[in-house]
C-alpha cells in the first residue's frame, strides 16, 4: 500500500471569492407523499444506496432495517431484522453491507455483505489487525463501496503514533469481493466525516468532511491527491461525483455547492443555495448531495427549513430549481434510476419529485 504526504490545501489555479444565485422562490408539487417516521426510536444509520435508500432503528428490542427501492417512478419498502450493525449501506439486488456486532466473546466487528432473503448466506471480511471499520460510502452504480478503517485503540497497530493517528482509505468490489488499500490519512480530521464518495469505476475516493474539508484519495495510484476546503465553508461534509468520475461536487455549511476537478482539486464552478436573490447569507446549510444516475442532474437537499436545490448540468451556468419539502432539514436525497424522478426525506415524510416539470 502506498503512503502520500498529506497537503493542507491545494493551489487553486482558478479561485473564485464567491457563489452566484439569482434564484427566488420554489416550484412545483411532489408527485407522491409517503409517511416514513421511522421505526421505534428514530434512527439509528441511514443514507443513499444504488437503488434507493434506508434507515435502521430499534423496535421492541429487535434492531429493524427499512429499505425504500425504487420500482420505476414509485418507491416500495421492504422492513427486515437485522443484528446491531453499524457502517451501513444499501446495494443492488436486495442487499446490505453492513460492520456487524460480533458473537460472544470477540469484540470484533466484521464486515458483512447480507441478502435481505438468506442473512445465512452473507459473506465476510474480517478487521485488518489493529484496525477497525469506521465509514462506508456506495458509487452510484452500486459496484464499488468507499472504506474508511480506523486504528483500533485497544489493539493498535504496532506502528501507532498517539500523535498523528490514521485512517486507511480503500476500496470494496462487490462483484469479486477485492478489496484494496490506498492510502492512509494522517491527522485528527475524522470526527468531521459526513459523506463517503467513489467514482462509479472505482479509481477514486472522496472522504467528505475530513478535517472539515474533503480528501480525495486515488486508489489505482495508492495515494492521497490532495486535501482541502472550499473558501467560503466553515466546513465540507458532502461530495459525490459526476458520472464520469472525473468531477466532484462538494457542499457544506455555508451553502455554497462547488464542482471541483477531481485530479487536481481545482475549482470549476459554484452556486449558493438560497432563495434570496444575488444574497448569499441566506444560504442554507447543505446536508446531503447527489448526482442523477444519467450525470445531468445535481440535488443539494439543505436546512434547517427543508428546501431542495436542483441543477441541471448541460446548462452553463445553470439557476436552480427549488423543491419546497418543508418542516426540517433534508435528511436523504435519491434520484430514480432513469434519473426522471427525485425523492426527499425529512420531517417523517418522503416526497417525490418529476425532475422535468410537466413531463
């Protein structure tokens, strides 16, 4: 496994001082209103699969997963019980990877890859020794899942060092089961991970919200490319990629959403996410983003009001259109897979939007 030195910024050869917008108002009406209050206690994981989405929570004791797939423009959900796991993700054909609690006696916890019909025949990886699971991401198409292990406290690596600690970045493909350590980020950024990104081909990954910035880490080249945070955020948690990979988009806590070259780190673009024209301290603070499967769409969902902010990408300098969700902030955001619809979840409900209004 390589090892990079990790850079504190990344020579911006275009640096832009500010977003744009010249956006006012919402639009539109959700096609189709579902309750979803979530089980028991509330959640406990959730997030954006390749298919859909999920959330975990706790009901009479019994830990439960829902997953809402989508059925062409329609979502269905499937509810299964499933042991304590943390580090969860959703992957096509009924499936979830999941850093599961270990039997008694081991203190543990495996990564699982388990059919929602046959838990019986889930495989497993075990812990790197010394290291522990800590975040997972999914690539759009669902082939490749993003990992981020970190060193296990009570059984560190030999070669610790208190002072800088680690975290392994790498790759899991779901097809062969391979997976591959890139690189290692060095510091104390991990308590600020949000997102987890990986480009549908599996070269790169992104780790949203490390060190409050984003960290972009080449698996193929087994190194670190560079880290960074965008001028005008406090903080980055967010990052998904374009479907070509050779694009991220990043927002964070300032609202301003930014299209980043992914080899070099160099800024293309920016948009705030307001509705307040040419005002940029209204944005809202962005918690999730997402790109449509067919590459042309961009969502930034954002609170604390619940809006939602939509681009489209062939256009230059595209305005948004806002979804008005409402009653809290964004929690999850989905795009069917022929990239025609547009799912929101927040406030106990999921609402879904035509991409293309009037279509």
């Amino acid at each position: 496994m390589g090892r990079a030195p990790v850079r504190a910024a990344v020579v911006m050869l275009m640096l832009l001082s500010s977003c744009t917008s010249s956006y006012e108002g919402g639009s539109g009406v959700a096609s189709e209103v579902l309750d979803w209050p979530g089980v028991g206690n509330g959640f406990h994981e959730w997030g954006q699969g390749a298919e859909g989405f999920f959330g975990t929570s706790e009901s009479n004791g019994q830990e439960v997963l829902e997953a809402w797939t989508w059925q062409g423009a329609t979502l269905a959900k499937t509810t299964v019980n499933v042991p304590p796991s943390t580090d969860v993700t959703l992957l096509p054909g009924d499936r979830y990877l999941a850093s599961v609690e270990p039997p008694p006696g081991k203190r543990d916890w495996p990564l699982k890859l388990i059919p929602f019909a046959s838990p019986e025949a889930a495989r497993t990886w075990e812990n790197l020794p010394g290291w522990d699971y800590s975040e997972v991401g999914t690539s759009t198409n669902g082939a490749f899942v993003g990992l981020v292990l970190g060193e296990d406290f009570n059984n560190p690596p030999p070669d610790r060092d208190r002072d800088n600690p680690r975290h392994r970045v790498g790759i899991l493909d779901v097809s062969t089961g391979e997976m591959r350590w890139a690189a290692d980020l060095i510091g104390h950024g991990y308590n600020t991970i949000r997102q987890i990104a990986v480009s549908d081909d599996g070269r790169y990954v992104a780790v949203g919200g490390w060190a409050n910035g984003v960290a972009m880490v080449d698996v193929a080249q087994e190194k670190v490319l560079w880290i960074d945070r965008p001028p005008t955020e406090v903080s980055t948690g967010y990052a998904v990629f374009a479907a070509d990979g050779q694009t991220l988009y990043t927002a964070g806590s300032e609202g301003c959403v930014y299209r980043i070259e992914t080899t070099t780190g160099r800024i293309l673009g920016q948009w705030w996410a307001t509705r307040r024209k040419g005002r940029s301290e209204y944005a809202h603070r962005a918690s999730w983003l997402t790109v449509s499967p067919d590459g042309r769409w961009l969502a930034a969902g954002t609170g604390p009001e619940g809006h939602v902010y939509l681009w489209d990408l062939t256009v230059p300098d595209p305005e948004p259109r806002v979804l008005l969700h409402g009653g809290t902030t964004i929690l999850m955001l989905s795009f069917s897979p022929d990239s025609t619809h547009l799912a929101s979840v927040a406030g106990g409900k999921i609402k879904v939007w035509k991409v293309i209004e009037n279509q």
